[in-house]
C-alpha cells in the first residue's frame, strides 16, 4: 500500500484515499500530497495528476472571490465549491474548510456545519482552525464519524488577533503552546493537523510528537507531507509567498492566450473556416 497507489476500493475499484492511507502514509515515512482547488475543473487536473488530497480551502475567498481575508467566506461558497470538486475527484481524498463563523459557538455548530458538508458536497472529510479551543469541536464532529483535519500555526481567519501574516510558534513558550495544541487536536480525533507558517524545527517536533500525520505549508520538510494553494503553485499572481515555489507560470501563460484572442478576433483571423459550420 501506498498513499499515491492505494489498493482498489468501492464498487468501480475506483482507487481513492482513504483517511486510513493517511496514517499509514505516516507510518511508511512516505510524504502525503495536498493542493487547494474550488471548482471541477482545476479539481479533475489536480486528481489526474495524481495528488493524494484535494483541499477546498476557504482561501477561496482570497483567491478567487476577490475577498481580502477568508473571513467573509460563507457555508454556502464552502458547499458549491465543494460540490463541484468532489463531483470530479476519483482518487483524491477531498477535505472541505468550515469557514468563520461557522464553528467558534461550540460543538452543535460546530457539527451542523460539518454534517451540511458532507450532506451536500460529498467530500470526505471538513478542515477547522484551532487548537485546545476547538477540541471540543473536533471531538464532537468525530463522534459523529465524519473525519476532521485540524489547522494550527497562522490560522488565517485569526488574522486579527495574530497581527497579520506572521510566522507562529517561534521561542520556547510559543512553541510548547503550539505542541499543546497539536496534542489537543490528536487527542480529541484530527486525523490529520495542516502546519502553517510554523518554523521547521518546531514543525519536526510536532510531527514526532504525533501518531496523525502533518502537513506543513511554510513548516519546512521534515513534516508527513506538503499542501499548496494552487494559485501560488501554478503562478497565477504577480506575488506569491516566500515558502509557496512556483512550479509553472499559468498566469502568464493565460494572459498569452487571451492576448491573442483578442488579437485575433480583431484581425478577422478568428474565427477561421475550421471553427466555422457549412450551410
Ligand atoms: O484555505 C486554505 O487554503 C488553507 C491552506 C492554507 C492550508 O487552509
């Protein structure tokens, strides 16, 4: 077994992750790969390409909203996005974002919001912030057996109260808060904890504290696996973050297109007999 081969499951021997490949991807030292998608398009991409996990990060709001934090993001973006994406997605283990608002009030929010998830979208597991504070939340929404990945470090719909995007955990007490936290998430169910911008050190720490794997995003590389957000991954904007490596430059490559279109149509040489139908 292996996270990027699983054995053949489900009626259609359709090969998809589970969430028990992810511990096992742990147990292997094999690294577990995730990237961000909102739409079925982008989504059957990421999957044929053979990704481990499909994100549906409320970093929607951000990226494709045009939103400047995620904290307007609602339900409802969460449940179309992850409709979409799970509707395509064959092998991808798909995780949804419960976004701001929809969990904080305690464990009966907490659980509506993930039973909507799963009811509408059809994804496999839901992704919430925090960490001794929500653990009443994820034990809830466990007990329910939907699986929960917790997310701690920079938690972006914190962004507030963090003072802005900012590496989290560095010094001792910080540090030791943020293994608390991990324990906390493990132990009240998290099949999986997202690091965010955590210094790589602390990141090895938690990882080695944990029996559930971690996926860093900014935590360095001695964590269980990577996960992107795929517009910094595929060069889609001007700027991205430090610790995001563009692997392609689409934004580019999108603008050339559409340059040329436009060129074209102008020119008359577009469409040609070829796109045209007879009479
Ligand atoms: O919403 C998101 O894209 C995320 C990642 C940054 C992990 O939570």
């Amino acid at each position: 077994m292996s996270v990027t081969n699983p054995p053949p499951t489900g009626a259609q021997g359709a090969r998809r992750v589970r969430v028990h490949h992810l511990r096992q991807a742990k147990e292997q030292g094999e690294k577990i790969t995730m990237i961000t998608a909102y739409d079925a398009a982008t989504a059957a991409i990421f999957d044929a390409a053979g990704v481990d996990s499909i994100l549906v990060g409320d970093s929607i709001g951000n990226t494709m909203l045009g939103l400047e934090t995620t904290l307007p993001v609602t339900l409802d973006d969460m449940v179309r996005a992850g409709r979409a994406v799970a509707s395509v997605t064959k092998r991808a283990f798909v995780v949804v974002d419960l976004p701001f608002g929809t969990y904080e009030d305690g464990p009966s929010q907490a659980l509506a919001s993930a039973v909507r998830v799963m009811k509408e979208t059809g994804a496999a597991a839901v992704k919430l912030e925090g960490g001794v504070r929500s653990a009443a939340q994820i034990r809830a929404i466990t007990d329910a057996g939907i699986p929960v990945v917790g997310h701690l470090g920079f938690t972006p719909q914190s962004v507030n109260a963090l003072g802005g995007h900012r590496v989290q955990g560095r010094g001792d007490e910080r540090a030791a808060a943020l293994r608390r936290d991990a324990l906390a998430v493990q132990e009240a169910g998290a099949v999986a904890v997202v690091l965010e911008m955590v210094p790589q050190g602390v990141a090895a720490d938690v990882t080695g504290l944990l029996t559930v794997p971690t996926i860093g995003i900014g935590a360095g590389v001695d964590v269980d696996g990577q996960v992107l957000v795929w517009t910094d991954m595929a060069g889609m904007t001007d700027w991205s973050p430090r610790f995001a490596k563009r692997f392609a430059e689409i934004g580019q490559a999108l603008q050339g297109a559409a340059t040329d279109y436009v060129a074209e149509v102008r020119a008359g040489t577009f469409p040609g007999p070829e796109h045209s139908f007879e009479r």
